[in-house]
C-alpha cells in the first residue's frame, strides 16, 4: 500500500499505526511454547516476536526479518510499534532486544529502500529511522540488548541506543558504524550517540575508518558491556536486566532522560532538515552507485 507522503511517519504512527503496516499481522496473540498463563502468552508481528514474562515484567523482543534482519520500513514500523505497546502497558519495566536470525544482530538499514527508490520513499523511510531511534535513545523502558550475531551500522545504532549491551563471543560478530566504507555518513545523532558511548576520540577514529570492532575490541572501547560466550547471551542479559531494574523507576527515568534528552533533542529541533540532508544525499548519482556497487558486492559475496 502506498503512503501518501508529507504526512509525518510520527504523527501517523500515533494516530493510526496499523494503517503504516504493508502485509503484517501485528497484534497477533499466541501461547508460548509450553507457556500457559498471561505471563507466557507472546505477541508481536510478522518481523518481531515478542515473548512477555509478566511476572518479572521483562519482555523478550526478537527481530524475526531473514536472512539479516535488514531494517526494512515494515521492520522499523513494526519495532516501533511493538515498542510503543510494552511501553503503555504498565506491567512492563524492561525489554531484552535480540535477533531470531542466525549469526546476525541486524545488517543495519535495509539498502534496498535507499537504493533506486524515489526521493518520497526515502524520505519515508528515514523517518522511520528517526522515529525509532528517538524512541529507543528515550525509551522508559530499560532496554538490554542481547547481541546474537553480526551488529554492523543501524544494527550497532539499535544496540547503542539500548541501555546495556551484551555481546556473545564469536570473532565473526562485529560491531560498529562502517559507513564510510559504503561511501554514506552516519548522521549527527548517531555520531553523538557514538560520542556518548565511546568518548570522542575513539569515535573520531572509529567513525572515519569505518571500524567493525570484534568482542574483544568493542569491549575494551566501551561499544559493549560484556562478551560473553555465545550460549550465555540471554542469561547474561536477563541478569543485567536485573541488575538496572533493582533501581527504582522513577530515579532511574529521570536519570536516563537528564544524560539523553539534550542529543535526542538536537534531533527533534532539526528532523526535517535532517531528512532533506539524508534525501538529498541519497539520491545523488554517486551515492546510488556506490550503494548499488556494495549490494552488488554483498550478493556476489555468497555465491
Ligand atoms: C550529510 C548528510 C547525511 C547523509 C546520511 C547518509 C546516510 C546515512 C547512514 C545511516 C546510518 C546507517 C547506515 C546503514 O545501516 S547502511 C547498511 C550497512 N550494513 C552493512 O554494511 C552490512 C552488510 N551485510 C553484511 O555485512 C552481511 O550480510 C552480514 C550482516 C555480516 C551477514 O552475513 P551473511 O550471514 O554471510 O549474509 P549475506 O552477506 O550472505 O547476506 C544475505 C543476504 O542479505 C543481503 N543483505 C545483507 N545486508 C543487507 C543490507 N544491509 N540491506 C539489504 N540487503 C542486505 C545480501 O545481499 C544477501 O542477499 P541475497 O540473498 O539476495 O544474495
């Protein structure tokens, strides 16, 4: 279905977020495996499964869009909205983000929304982006993520805007912002959300070289929290999660939005403006080649 463009994705989201979704089935109740009462029913959508524990009030949210869990518009919609629906409820305190893909977190923006689309779509498209950072970077909700595979780009900005990041010890997951090498730049708010976790030199460094760090390196730079090995991912993230919900709510949120609000609203001042750079960008000639050169390159790749 179409969108008709010049309509905020925010303001369409909030007034009538089902409408934005192409093909899915949000909403969606199921019992879990095994599960049995309310606590172990899970919800979701096509591309994000949500497995809620009532009683400790944590859900498991897992990206479900194979092979790599590109962020394509219905992903970003669908996460948004998953996100939206934990955040209203207020049996919800925190929410463990992972992967229902094999060896990859997420693949970062979906290039072929970028790649040959008319300025409109990608307009659209960005503000998806937008729309779902600012509601990670500000989420009330604690945010863990459970970093299960490869976390390149807008899979790393996902993880960055979580509260504590876990990342399982596999040599092949790395993380980081390679944007330079695409030949695209990561925006202002994501540089400052690097800044934010990394300090700035590193992030000078690692921005411009388009650094993917493995475990050991992200962590000694700060990019994660823990590595760990691969089958303790989701226990070490579930005793994190424990760790940052000891906390009252209350003293943690305020603390949360006091070191976040100021770098989400430079965002907020400035959105459209940063969609018109992202547009304009884009859709230069040489951008769309480079962009073209890489799926090219990711495509080959496998054969
Ligand atoms: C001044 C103005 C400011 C302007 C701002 C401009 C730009 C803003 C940038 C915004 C910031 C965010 C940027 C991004 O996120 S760009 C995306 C970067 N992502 C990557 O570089 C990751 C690419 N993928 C990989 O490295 C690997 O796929 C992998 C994630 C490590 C997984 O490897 P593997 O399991 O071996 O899978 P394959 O490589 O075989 O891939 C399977 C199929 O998936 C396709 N694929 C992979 N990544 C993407 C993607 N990001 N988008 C779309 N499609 C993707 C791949 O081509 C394979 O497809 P096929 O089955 O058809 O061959």
């Amino acid at each position: 279905m179409a969108l008709a463009s010049g309509v905020r994705f925010a303001e369409r989201a909030l007034l009538r977020p089902w409408a934005l979704l192409r093909g899915t089935t949000l909403g969606r109740t199921e019992p879990a495996a095994g599960g049995g009462g309310d606590g172990a029913r899970r919800f979701g959508s096509q591309r994000v499964l949500v497995e809620p524990d009532a009683a400790s009030g944590v859900a498991v949210m897992k990206l479900r869009n194979p092979p790599v869990n590109a962020l394509s518009l219905e992903l970003l919609t669908e996460l948004v909205i998953s996100l939206e629906k934990l955040e209203n409820d207020k049996t919800f305190r925190g929410v463990i983000l992972t992967s229902d893909c094999p060896r990859v977190f997420c693949a970062g923006l979906d290039l072929t929304e970028i790649c040959g689309r008319n300025p409109a779509h990608c307009a659209e498209y960005w503000k998806a982006m937008q729309e779902l950072w600012l509601r990670t970077y500000l989420s009330s909700l604690v945010l863990v993520a459970a970093i299960n595979g490869a976390c390149p780009a807008g899979g790393c900005i996902i993880a960055l805007s979580c509260d504590c990041r876990v990342l399982a010890d596999n040599p092949k997951y790395r993380i980081g912002l390679n944007e330079t090498l695409l030949g695209i730049i990561a925006p202002f708010w994501l540089k400052d959300t690097y800044v934010n976790t990394i300090g700035h030199r590193a992030s000078e460094q690692a921005l411009q070289l388009g650094s993917l760090f493995p475990p050991a390196e992200a962590l000694q730079v700060g990019l994660v929290d823990q590595v760990v090995p691969e089958d303790q991912v989701q226990s070490t993230a579930l005793s994190e999660m424990a760790r940052w919900l000891a906390v009252p709510d209350h003293a943690r949120q305020l603390t949360k939005n006091m070191m976040r609000k100021a770098t989400a609203d430079r965002l907020l001042r400035q959105r459209d403006a940063d969609t018109q750079n992202f547009v304009s960008f884009v859709c230069r000639d040489s951008i769309q080649k480079s962009l073209q050169a890489y799926l090219e390159k990711l495509r080959q790749r496998k054969g």
